[in-house]
C-alpha cells in the first residue's frame, strides 16, 4: 500500500515537473525569439554604413582616412562601458540594462543620421557602440531563466547559437539594403540613415514589451574604484593599440613608436594594480579569482585569440582579395566581387552557429569548443600553400568561418556556465571585450606586417605576399593555441546540473 502511494507520488510529482518544463520552454522559446529580432538590428548596424563610408566621407568633407576614427572611438568606449553595464546587469536586472543600451544606441543612430560635420558625427558614431551590451546581457537573461529549470547551459547554447545566426544575417542584410535604399532615396544620406535608427528604436519598444526580468541579486555594490582603474587599462591598452595602427597609416615617424611602448608598459602597470586590489574587494568589479578558475580562464583566452582572426583579419583579406594577380598573387577582384568574398565568410559564419545550435545538445560542449578553435586554426593553415585561386580562398574562409562562427555563439555561452550565480553577465561580456582587444591587436599588428612588404614589390601600394603569409599564419596559430589551451577545461565543464527525479523532501512532505 506504502509502495503504491509512493509511486502515485512520483508520478504527480514527475507530471508536474515535466508541465514546469514545457512551460518554461515555451516562454524561452518566445524570449530568444525576441532576441534574434535584437541581434538582427545588432547586425543591421554593423553592415549597413560600411557601404555608405564613401558617401559619409563625401557628406562630412573629410579624408577617407579620418574614417578610421569613427572604429577607434565606438572602440574605446565599448571596450570601457561593456563591463559597467554588464555588472550593473547583475546588479539590478538584465532587462533594465539592456533597455538602456538600447535606447542609448537608437539615440545616437538618430543623431548620426542627422550629424553634418565630423566631430559631431564621431561622438554619436562612439555612443552607438552602447549595442555591443546587448548579446552578453541577452546571454545572461536566457541563462538565468534556464538555470530555475537546472538546464540553463544547454538552453544558453542552442539559443547562443540562434542569436549569432540573427546577427550575421543582419549584417548580410544591413550591408545588401544600403546600397539600395540610397539608391531609391536618389542619394540622399539623411534619410538613408534614418533606417537603422528606426529599426533599433522598434527594438528598444520589443525589449520593453516583450522581454521578461530576471532576479537582480540582493545586497550586491557597484565597485566603482574598481571599474575606474580598469577603464584606464583598457583605454591605455587599446589607445596604444589605436595609435600603433595609426602610426602605421598616416605615417608619423619612428619618433611616434615610443608613444605605443609607453603607453602599453602604463597599461600593463595599471593592470598588474587593478588584479591586486580586486584580490582585497568582497565585491570586485571582476572577480578574479572566477577568473582563475581551469573552466574560465581558456574561455577568455580563446574569446582574444579568436578576436585576432575573426575581426583583425578581414581587412588583409579585402586588401588580399583586390591586389592585382599580375604581381602573382592576389585575387585581382573589384568592389562587387569583394562584396561577395565577404558574403561567402558571413554565410560561413551562419553555418557554424547552426551546426553549433543543433549540436550542443548532445555533444560535449568542451569539444565542440576544440573543434570549432581547430577549424579556425586549419582554415587559414590552408591560406598559406593554397592562395592563388579564388575557390581555394573561398574553401580556406568557408573552414574558419565555420569555427568562428560555432566559437562567436558557444563563448559566451561557455562564460556563463563557469561563472558563479550573479556574475552571468560580466562572465560573458568579458568574451566580447577580449576578442575586441584581440580583434584591435591584430589590426594593429597587421598593418605594420603588411606595410613592412609594401613597395618592395612592383606595386607602390601592394603588401608583400609575406606579409600575407604572416596574417594567415598568425591567424592559424591563434586557432591551434586555443584548441590547446581548451584541453585544460575540466570535462565535465559546461555541462547542466543533474537533478534528481523529485527532491526527496517534496516527496516526504506529500507522503505525510
């Protein structure tokens, strides 16, 4: 008799967690429904002014050199707001936050769309970069929400995957409606503009409407000496870098290197400071001793080297697929041709978040990081015999496209899943800050790679194929270092908690 009512209590208690389930499931499902519109705007914004740059600089009656520093400040102000907003997310909910940035963000598209003159233009383009916010909170909301079921690392991955499908997809479309809707506007800039500004605004309403809090964790502070002397490392590290690159284009002198060096060795120093004392805070702004932790610290690691590939490398690769093949390498392509290179990258990308969407559910999420980094690596590996054809450059980007785009949705994702309860958010988007410093060292150091080649050969503007040869190499060896690295997760990192049937005093308490 005691063993039937037992088994009647199992079973309602069973039936009952399953309903929990499908319930949950069926609002995460609405609620990363909700976030792929978001991270299609996220991609529409980084598409569609790269066309218009001819345009913009025309408009504003600048140099196509000053364009550059419309990269560099939506930079430095990402790479120093991301981790306030991110914690601040924890703090006091995900939601709250991410509504902010996106107001933020449609705040200033309006204002570029409607900016005349350079300076103007450049603080709005910088505060636009309040958008990099978005994914590492989104992350965080839907990892929350999951951990109530004891499946938010498994949700959190198939859903990361789904928003990078978004985000490259609206780049493709961001960057193919440009063109034309400043064609069908008769050329007429302002109102070109006023596209994206509309988009993030509907999504700024989507988010308010349609997206749910989650629990902001009590009694926590904002560490805010913490966070100013983080925010001058990074603005030394990466202005050091900005600069490096800048040396590089417009040709300042050797005098200008001892600038990059000092400014490097300051932000260097004030790193080994800002360690230090977050080691003394209850509370710190990053915690690192998470950091330290085997399932993290290959995580961050990988999120800088995969920066080095995925967003340094794209310029050698449009400067490479224009290069004139008489000079016997290069791919001689125009502007259109250029384009569809890119397009075949992005496609790639998309591949890779698919395949990483519909197999983090079954396969160890540890080596699906290995695979996805080992692509990277054998993708430009193959650059370097295999360059002079079109399909093989193709063949080369459609491999580490692949990787990178599984890497672009499983970090943030794997981030999360290592970081303690109440630290989701600023646990993911430090993988964005770290492949954006990754992303700006390259650039860096490409250009003065490619620039040492250049009018050695018969072209007075042409890198050199070593210089080539260099990118692609440094780019194979980030992939293989972080393959490496991966090994030293813990194999059990990443995976859900495993729960038992029915808490033993659910059960008691309905058998009483």
């Amino acid at each position: 008799m005691h063993s039937g009512v037992t088994l009647a209590v199992v079973s309602r208690a069973s039936s009952a967690a399953d309903r929990l389930r499908g319930s949950a499931l069926g609002i995460t499902a609405g609620l990363i429904g909700w976030f792929v519109l978001v991270e299609v705007t996220s991609g529409i914004l980084q598409g569609f002014y790269v066309p218009l740059f001819s345009d913009i600089v025309t408009e504003l009656g600048i140099h196509d050199s000053d364009v550059n520093w419309f990269e560099a400040a939506q930079l430095l102000l990402s790479a120093l707001v991301v981790p306030v907003l991110a914690k601040l997310g924890d703090m006091y909910g995900h939601k709250k936050i991410l509504l902010i940035a996106a107001v933020l963000t449609a705040a200033a598209s309006w204002w570029l769309a409607f900016a005349g003159d350079f300076w103007s233009f450049l603080i709005a383009w910088a505060l636009q970069g309040f958008y990099v916010v978005w994914l590492p909170l989104e992350i965080a909301l839907i990892f929350e929400r999951g951990r109530r079921q004891n499946r938010g690392v498994s949700m959190t991955r198939r859903a990361a995957g789904l928003l990078v499908v978004g985000l490259e997809a609206g780049a493709i479309i961001g960057a193919l409606a440009a063109g034309r809707i400043f064609a069908a506007t008769g050329g007429d800039l302002t109102v070109t503009m006023m596209i994206p500004a509309i988009a993030v605004s509907l999504v700024a309403i989507v988010i308010w409407l349609g997206v749910p809090e989650s629990e902001p964790t009590p009694g926590r502070r904002l560490d805010t000496w913490g966070f100013v002397i983080l925010a001058w490392g990074l603005l030394l590290i990466t202005g050091a870098l900005v600069y490096m690159r800048m040396i590089n284009e417009l040709d300042l002198g050797d005098g200008a290197w001892w600038w990059v060096v000092a400014l490097l060795a300051l932000g260097v120093a004030v790193f080994v400071w800002f360690v230090r004392y977050e080691l003394r805070q209850d509370d710190p702004a990053i915690d690192i001793r998470v950091l330290r932790r085997p399932e993290m610290w290959p995580v961050q690691i990988t999120a800088f080297l995969v920066g080095i590939s995925l967003l340094g490398a794209q310029g050698p690769l449009s400067t490479y697929a224009g290069t004139d093949s008489s000079l016997g390498y290069g791919l001689g392509l125009d502007a259109t041709g250029r384009s569809n290179v890119i397009g075949v990258y992005l496609v790639s990308l998309i591949v890779g978040a698919v395949i990483f969407a519909v197999t983090s559910r079954r396969a160890n999420p540890r080596l699906i990081l290995i695979g996805a980094s080992a692509l990277v690596g054998i993708g430009y590996t193959l650059f370097l015999p295999f360059h002079t054809e079109l399909w093989q450059v193709l063949l080369n980007l459609s491999i580490a496209g692949v990787g990178s785009g599984a890497l672009v949705g499983a970090l943030p994702a794997a981030a999360a899943a290592a970081a303690p309860h109440g630290q989701t958010g600023i646990a993911s988007a430090l993988t964005n800050t770290t492949k954006t410093i990754g992303g700006t060292f390259a650039s860096a150091v490409f250009g003065v790679v490619l620039a040492a080649g250049a009018g050695a050969v018969a072209s007075q503007t042409a890198a050199s194929l070593g210089g080539y040869l260099a990118v692609w190499a440094i780019c194979a060896g980030g992939g293989f270092l972080a393959a490496v690295l991966l090994f030293f997760v813990p194999k059990v990192a990443f995976a859900d908690e495993v729960p038992g049937e029915v808490a033993p005093s659910s059960v008691a308490g309905e058998v009483i």
